[in-house]
C-alpha cells in the first residue's frame, strides 16, 4: 500500500519565486524523490500553493525516512517555512495508482470531494467504477488525517489544451449523469489546477 507525503506552502506575498527556487534546491542537495507542482486555478476557498508530494511505497518506508530526518535538513526545512504565511502536511493513502497517464506531464488536475455522511464508502465505489472505463485513469486517495468523508483524486495531462476537453467532458452534457450522482453522494467537491515543476522516479 503506497503512501504520500503531502506539504503545501503558501508563501509570503512577495516571496513565491524565492521559496520555489528554496525547494528545488533543498530537494536537489538532499536527492528527495519529489514532485513539486504549483497552483495556478483554485476554489475559492483555497490560496494558492506549491505542492510538495513524496510517494513512498509503503508505510514502513515512509516510518524509514522520518527516522533519518537530521537536524541540519530540520533547519533548511524552517529556514523555507519562515518565508510562508501557513505550512500544511498530510499523509495520504493511496487506493488506486494512476494508469495511462503521459510520461512527462505538465499539469495535474486534483479533485477533492467531501462525501455525505455515512456515503464515502458509495461514493469511492462509484468513482472507481467510473474511472475503469477511462484511459487516463487517475491517481486515488484517502487522507489518513482530517476530515474522514474525504476523497481526492489527481489526473496527470501533457498540455493544458488536454486539461480544457477533460474539462469540457466533465461539464458537457454527456456527462450530466455522472454529475447528477456524485451530487447525489457528496456535500461538496472542488477542483484545482497545478502546474508541474519537478517530478521524481515513482
């Protein structure tokens, strides 16, 4: 059962391209297997943010890692987190890999959805079901902490053109079924756009 790591980083007005660079180089200097994407369309109720993900391959090699964490990577990490008006951390745990996706993408659209109560369990039965029909399957996951009606999911495209007919699909009236059931099964859901920066070996 893979994992991931996830931090996000609101940086300081002012001070995005500094802690972008501070990430890069971090990840460089300590050959983190990271992959590092920034936001560029968002709900309403988010800032915007550079995503840090780290995919370990299960539990135990997560556990690994943490053990291995040095005061002197502590201290790069703090040096990046003072330039940040909020640092946000989960682990979230992966119940579908992501298959079809392009071998070098450049945006990754993630979908959060908030289940009704008692209705999560329906609701990842009827997305995975969907997703079983697509080519470009995406990336499944329950966060291990916060809000447990939580689903989210990442779909990887190779240019931002892909991104709007995936769009166009989703509202398109085709789809007016699916959307009408996953309405049905969720309070809310929300999508945003990320731009890839750096991706590791996973």
């Amino acid at each position: 059962m893979s994992v991931i790591l996830q931090t996000l980083l609101y940086p300081h007005h002012g001070r995005w391209t500094e802690v972008i660079n501070d990430v890069i180089t971090l990840r460089e200097e300590e050959n983190l297997n990271t992959n590092v994407s920034v936001s560029i369309a968002m709900p309403l109720i988010a800032n915007r943010h550079i995503a840090v993900n780290g995919v370990f391959q299960n539990p135990d090699e997560l556990e690994e890692r943490m053990g291995q964490i040095t005061p002197e990577f502590n201290a790069k990490h703090a040096q990046i987190h003072s330039k940040c008006s909020d640092v946000k951390r989960n682990v979230l745990i992966v119940n579908e890999m992501p298959e079809g996706a392009p071998d070098n993408p450049k945006f990754i659209a993630r979908r959060t959805f908030i289940a009704k109560r008692g209705k999560r369990d329906s609701l990842l039965e009827y997305l995975k079901e969907g997703r079983a029909n697509q080519e470009n399957k995406p990336l499944v996951m329950i966060p291990l902490g916060g809000d447990t009606d939580v689903i989210r999911m990442s779909l990887y495209f190779a240019s931002l053109n892909d991104v709007v007919n995936a769009y166009e699909r989703t509202i398109g009236p085709d789809n007016s079924g699916v959307r009408a059931k996953i309405a049905d099964l969720t309070e809310k859901s929300y999508i945003s756009l990320h731009r890839v920066i750096a991706r590791g070996q996973n």
